[in-house]
C-alpha cells in the first residue's frame, strides 16, 4: 500500500504550522532580541514607505497580524 501523497505533505506540514489558524507550532516560537527590535523600529523610521510601495504584494494576499500597512 502507498499512502496518499496529500495526506503525507499536510501531516509533514502539521509539525510546522497548524493547519486551521496558519499559525506556527510553538517549536517556531522564539523570542526576539531587544536590539533587533530597535533595529526593525529604526529602518521602518528611516524608509518610512519606501519598502512597502517599491514592493507591493500580489493581489489576493494579505498580511497576516499587520492592521497598518496601506
């Protein structure tokens, strides 16, 4: 018997994220350095928009936990 190749991929896939929500597995989860953050905070300030107009997202996608990007 071969097992049916979908069923395989979205068992492999349910290590990595669930399923129903999209969201990772807690063994993604890592806590992100302080100083990282003060870096993200200070290129955002920096580029203002820049990024977010140079490269758009295709139509259809949406960013997932950002409320302020348009």
């Amino acid at each position: 018997m071969i097992p049916e190749t979908f069923r395989v991929m979205r068992h492999l896939l349910s290590r990595i994220d669930d399923g129903e929500t999209g969201k990772p597995c807690k063994d993604f989860e890592v806590e992100v350095p302080e100083t990282k953050i003060e870096e993200a905070k200070y290129m955002a300030e920096k580029l203002g928009d820049i990024m977010y107009r140079r490269y758009p997202i295709m139509t259809g996608v949406k960013y997932i936990d950002i409320e302020d990007t348009v």
